[in-house]
C-alpha cells in the first residue's frame, strides 16, 4: 500500500483539502446567516453560488473529463465506480439552480440556509467519496509521475480552460 507522500494522488488530496477549507469557512458564516441584513443574506447566498461556479464547478468539469476516465479505466473493464461521483455534480448543480432562484425572489433566510448547507454538504460529501472510494484505485494503478502526466496535469489544463 502507498504511503501518504507516495500516494499519487496526493497532490490532487491537498487540492480537495483547499477546496474543503473554503466549504468549512463559508459554512460557518452560513450559520449567522439569519442575523445578518437582508441584502447581507443574499450577499453571502450569492458568494455560495459564485464559489461553486468560479471553483468547484471548474474542478468538477475537469474531473469528468480526465479523473473519472481514469478512475473507471483503473477499478476495470466495463467499471462504473464513478457513475455516482458523477451524479453529485449534477446534484449541486441542480441545488445551486434552486438557491439562484430563491436569492433572485428574495427568500427567507431559513430558506436560504437550507439550499446553502445543501450545497455545502454535497460538496464535502463528494470530496470523501472521491478520495474514499475513487482515489485508492488511481493510487493503485499509478505511479505518481504517470498520474502527473496522464491525469493531473489533464486535469489542471481543463480546469483552467475558460468556457
């Protein structure tokens, strides 16, 4: 078994904890959400929308196209690992639709918690799955200067592909 600097993926992990410290702070802010103003509620529902637009949908677009592949082609022929990790993209994609129409009718701000902590959750959640239970595969069937070149580097230029 790899070690923790061995792994692969483990440039992509630090990724993701980057990505789950920017989650943690914006929930916590979400928790004083119902004492702020109402402009600032829909200031701070607007940030959680423009945080998954601007960085993880990028990071969730390039894992379609470069991870996932992967990820499927390493667990085996015919493998549909990560048909689930798939869909938890469409699920925050759908859940940020729903805040985008609660910030624009100006919801409540139980209302907007709520869509905000989903979001938020199924963001964290997918980053458990995807190290959990995807990455142990690549890190199995990559040495880290091949996921580099195969996947990671891929990886970063699809994500930062403006489109």
């Amino acid at each position: 078994m790899a070690t923790r600097q061995s792994r692969p993926t483990e440039p992509l992990r630090e990724e993701h904890a980057t990505l789950m410290t920017r989650v943690q702070a914006l929930a916590e802010r979400i928790e004083t959400l119902h004492e702020q103003t109402t402009l600032d509620q829909l200031s701070l529902a607007r940030e959680v929308v423009e945080f998954v637009k601007k960085q993880v949908a990028p990071h969730a677009h390039a894992e379609e196209y470069t991870l996932y592949p992967a990820a499927d082609w390493a667990a085996g022929e015919g493998s549909k690992l990560t048909e689930p990790v798939r869909f938890e993209h469409v699920l925050v994609s759908r859940r940020c639709e729903a805040l985008e129409k609660a910030i624009a009718a100006g919801a409540v701000s139980g209302k907007l918690m709520h869509l905000c902590y989903g979001i938020l959750g199924l963001v964290a959640a997918h980053f458990v799955v995807t190290e959990e239970v995807v990455l142990p595969y690549l890190d199995k069937a990559f040495d880290p200067a091949r996921f580099e070149k195969e996947v990671l580097k891929p990886l970063r230029e699809t994500r930062n592909t403006k489109r």
